[in-house]
C-alpha cells in the first residue's frame, strides 16, 4: 500500500532577527510526512523543533520555501483563512495544557466547537465523545486547577480531537508529568494515531516517550541528523 | 457554552476586580442619571411650560419686586398685546414652614384664558371665578395631600399678613386642575387675587410679575422692547423676557446647572474611563497566553478584537444599566418629596438614548485599545514557542 503525504516542505528556509543579529532555525528544509504517522522530533534546544512544530500549524510561517499540508498550501495563506484552516485540520497539545482556569473540562474541550456551525446539543455529543475517548467524563464539569497534570492533560488532548482534525501537534506533551503519566498519555496518542487514525507529530526531549512514536526524527542547528525507527 | 458565555466567563474571572469596576462605573452613571435626570427634566419643564407666544414682565431690578397694578391695563393696551394677566408669589406653606407650597394669586379670568393649556372641570372653573377663597389645586399637590373639592385648606404665607393679623389664609378647594400634556407641571396652586389684595396688610393694588399674551411670537421682542421703553422713563421700570427665557434665568439664579451637571459627571466619567480602560488592559496582559492559545485553535483576530469589545460592553452595562435605573427611581421619589418645589423629575427619552449612547462610547474606548493589543497578540511570542 503507497502511504499518502500529509505534509510537504520544500526548501523551507526561516530566519528570526533579534537586533543587529539573524538567526537561521533552517536552511533549505524539506521533507515529507505521511498521513497516519506517528512521528517523534527530537533535538537539544534551540535545535528549531518548535519552530517547526509552530510552522506545520501555521501559527508561524517560514522565510521562504513552501508548506504543504493535506494537499493546501498554508505558507501564503492570509491569517483568518489560517486561522480557519488550524480550526478545521490542528489539533495542539501543549507541555503546560494552556486550559482555560475560568473555564470547567468540558467547556475547554468545546471551545474550538464554537468556530463551527454546530448546535449546542451536537457540540455537547462532540464534547462527551472527546472525553470518554480520552478517559476523563467523570470530571467533564471539573475546573482545570481542580484536576491533576494527566488529568489536565486528557482535558487538553480531547479538546485536540474534538472537532476530529487529521494532525495533531504535541509539544512536550509529557514534559509536565511524571513517568506513569507519561505513559498514560502517550499510550492514548498511540491510540488515537492507531485506532483513529490521527496524523501526530510529538516534539520531545525524552527518549522513553519518542520510543512510543512510530518514527524519530533528529534535528540538530536547522537539519534532520539522524533517524532512529521503532 | 456559547460566545456571550465565554465573554461573561472572561469578564467574571476576578470577582472583586470586576465587582470594583462595575461598582465605579455604577456611581459614575448613578451620577450622571441624578444629574443629568434633573437637569433635563428642568429643560424640558421650560421647554413644555413655555407658551410660545407668553412673555413675562419683571420689576428691572428684581422679580420679587412689585409692579403697579396700573400697569396691567398700560401693557394691555399696547399693540401686538392679545391679552394680560398677572399674579403674585404667595410664599406659602403647609403646616409647616418645611412643607413649602407653589401657590399663585392671579387674577382668574385672564390668568385662565393665557395658560389655555390648563385642563379645569366647568363647576370648578365657575367656583374660581365667583368665590374669593377658591383654591384650585394641581392634580399633583391634591394626590400628594389627599385634598378633595370643598375640602377647607388653612396655607400660612411667610411674607402676607391678613387683616386679622395672621399669616393663615383660609381657602376652600374649588377643583382639581390637570393638563392637556402629562408633562406640564401641575405641583402649585391657584387663588383669585383679590382675596390677596383685599385680604393683605401691605402691598396693596401691586402685582408680582405680568404675564403678556402676544398677537404671534413673531413680535415677541418688538413687544418685549415696546413694553419696557414704556416704562423706561417711569419710578418703576420693567424687564419684559420671553416666559421661557424667564423660566431659564429663574432656574439659572441657582447656578449655571448645565454647567454644574456637565462638570460633575464630565469628571465622574473621565475617571472612569481611566479606571475602566486599565482595568481592561490589566486583564488582557494577564491573559495573554490565553489569547494566544485560543488563536492556536483557530479564533481568528475579528474574533478575538470582537470578544474583547464585548467584554467591555458587557462590564460598562453591568454597571451603567442599574445604575440609571436607579437614578430613574430616586427621581420618582425626590420629585414626590420635592413637588411645590421643583418640578417633575424624571429620565426622558431624549436622556435614555444620551445615556446609552455614552454607555456604548465608554464601552469602545475602554475596550478599543485592549481588544486591538488581544487581536495583535503574537501566538508565537506569547507562548514563548520559539
């Protein structure tokens, strides 16, 4: 079976300027990501693996060169049609969780709902569905500050999957946790790329959670070094 | 959830910061509906008892001097005068000096004809012309006492004595007088003026001020001017003024009220402003991460520049919508104890629609500025993801 490309980057070249100073993340990066993969990035600090992440969500853009994702070019797109894009394709988990605090599990799993044109009761379907698929129903009406990290976490991951996007994009997402946690959370991406078919790219420090992806890859000052696979 | 839910979620976040700004902006309009209320109210009393074609004459140096009742007959026979009547300040109070009453000797035929907008039963307005001692009562003082038509009423004055050597004049309710407009104050009373004249120790055969009829207000001022020179050259000399201009410059011997509301709630809402507006911009750089997470899942910048405008709208409404309800109410109230004193007080419209414009104009100024740094928000940068 040829598996389908998801994610295209050709020759994407990204530069910050800080001062009199330039800093190059990339040089001319191009790679390819199939759909359905399950794909660790690893690389010491300041290696650019965010900025790769925040350039495949289109929360960044590069210098030049282009970024394809799911056959749409997002690189020049304008930044309401982005913003619409990440609605309807991205799913983010973040180290922190980044919940809202005012907010209870299931009102922060429904805040990307309410860019949809669905109705209060299909969006409460959407929500309870998120949970229970991530193990957290029980504390749908639980504030984020009442609830522990994996648990926060589990809030995070279904408010990812709740408006059913093809990528999800994790950063450090168990950099906040301890070991058996950790798995926890790493066995539901696992889950959620195996059973639900769900495009994910996991940027992490860890060795032991990169081991739960299905392919590593090594960035190092801008390029992919090495490959480690499963 | 819902986007109006989000919005109130945001705004009621921190309880008693957002308890501390309603609050303010609470006392900023309960100030300017007090005030405001007031002052429109008395406009508009001038404005509504004004009769457009009615000018009043004055003693030149001070209206509670006395006119000669000579010149009642002088005006009226001057060209453009379709007719004139006069009347006298009474002073008068109710069983107490504190209960002060607006009561009026006029004379009552004219006095009738001139102020046609006077709505009076047949038999009361009969009564009124043939008995001395008629009183007829504004719809407003007879609810605030409870007088009824032939009820006797005892008034003291505190300037008339009568011949007895009391300041307790006797009257007997002949009717209770209404008028065409709801809004025209009916709080004072009327009796014939000859029961003053003949009755009172002093002053005899003077009037207090005369009310001049003209022919069109077209000619007010040639009247106006033509009356004064007459008695330009004469012991006493008089001010003659449109009613309107009479009633604004009785109002303004006060203080300049317009100037006095504009200043008090000029500088209520200024502060508020500054308290509003950082209070806003305090609670969307504490909640820039937030922001920039919520633009992460697709709120777009509209969005985001929207949610914050609301925000703001929906803290100034908290606090300005009771507020002016408020207002409204202690206008009741103080109209009701003050009547005979001030006249009818109330929100109009023309104040509402003022004050939700200032409400929708301090919710975009506050909010303006927040919303544009919120929809700016650098994802990027506010995630410190780079």
């Amino acid at each position: 079976m040829t598996e389908k490309t998801l994610i295209e980057l050709d020759h994407v070249t990204k530069r910050y300027t800080r001062g009199r100073d330039t800093i190059e993340i990339f040089d001319e990066l191009t790679m390819g990501i199939e759909e359905g993969a399950f794909l660790a990035i690893m690389g010491p600090s300041g290696s650019g693996k965010t900025t790769l992440l925040n350039i495949l969500g289109g929360i960044d853009s590069p210098t030049s060169g282009s970024v394809t994702v799911g056959g749409q070019r997002i690189d020049n797109m304008s930044e309401g049609a982005l913003s619409k894009w990440r609605a309807a394709n991205v799913g983010f988990i973040f180290q922190f969780y980044n919940l809202m605090p005012m907010l209870t599990a299931a009102q922060n799993v429904e805040l990307p709902l309410l860019l949809t044109d669905l109705g209060r009761s299909r969006r409460a379907e959407h929500v309870k569905t998120a949970l229970n698929v991530v193990g957290i129903a029980d504390r749908a009406k639980h504030k984020p500050s009442e609830l522990s990290g994996g648990q926060q976490q589990r809030v995070a991951i279904a408010r990812a999957i709740v408006s059913d996007p093809k990528l999800m994009l994790a950063d450090e997402p168990t950099g906040d946790l301890d070991r058996t946690t950790a798995v926890e959370i790493l066995e539901m991406l696992q889950l959620l790329n195996k059973e639900f078919g769900k495009t994910i790219i996991m940027v992490t420090h860890d060795p032991e959670a990169a081991r739960f992806a299905s392919r590593t890859l090594h960035l190092d000052k801008g390029h992919f070094v090495q490959e480690a696979a499963e | 959830m819902n986007n109006l839910k989000l919005i109130w979620k945001n705004a009621a976040r921190k309880k008693l910061r957002l308890f501390l700004t309603v609050f303010s902006i609470f006392t900023a309009f309960l100030i300017y509906g007090v005030l405001g209320g007031f002052q429109s109210s008395l406009d508009e009393g001038i404005d509504i008892a004004s009769g457009a074609n009615r000018l009043v004459t004055v003693h030149k140096v001070s209206f509670i001097q006395p006119l000669p009742y000579s010149y009642v007959n002088k005006v009226r026979s001057m060209d453009g005068v379709a007719d004139v009547t006069y009347a006298v300040w009474f002073g008068g109070y109710y069983q107490n000096p504190q209960q002060i009453l607006a009561v009026f000797a006029v004379d009552p035929e004219s006095y009738l004809r001139l102020y046609s907008e006077l709505v009076i039963p047949e038999d009361a307005r009969k009564t009124f012309f043939s008995d001395r001692r008629a009183l007829l009562v504004g719809k407003k003082m007879a609810d605030r006492f409870g007088w009824e038509k032939g009820q006797q009423v005892p008034i003291q004055s505190n300037i008339w004595t009568n011949q007895e050597g009391s300041q307790t004049w006797e009257f007997t309710v002949a009717g209770i007088f209404e008028a065409n407009d709801p809004k025209i104050d009916t709080s004072y009373l009327l009796f014939p003026y000859e029961y003053l004249n003949e009755g009172r120790q002093f002053g005899q055969d003077s009037v207090g001020w005369l009310v001049v009829g003209t022919e069109s207000p077209d000619i007010n001022t040639q009247v106006a001017d033509a009356i004064d020179l007459e008695f330009a050259n004469a012991s006493t000399q008089t001010k003659t003024d449109t009613e309107k201009a009479f009633n604004q410059a009785f109002i303004e011997q006060f203080g300049d009220i317009g100037l006095i509301v504009a200043s008090v709630t000029g500088a209520a809402f200024f502060t508020i402003l500054l308290i509003a507006g950082n209070t806003m911009m305090l609670a969307i750089r504490e909640r820039t991460s937030e922001i920039a997470v919520l633009k992460t899942l697709g709120f777009g910048n509209g969005k985001i520049f929207t949610q914050v405008i609301l925000e703001s709208v929906l803290v100034t409404l908290l606090g300005a919508v009771p507020a002016m309800a408020l207002a409204g109410l202690f206008l009741k109230g103080a109209s009701a104890a003050m009547a005979g004193i001030l006249p009818a007080m109330f929100i109009n419209t023309g104040m509402l629609v003022k004050s939700a414009g200032i409400m929708l104009l301090l919710a975009l100024v506050t909010g303006i500025i927040p919303a544009w740094k919120a929809m700016n928000i650098n994802v990027v940068t506010a995630l410190g993801r780079r």
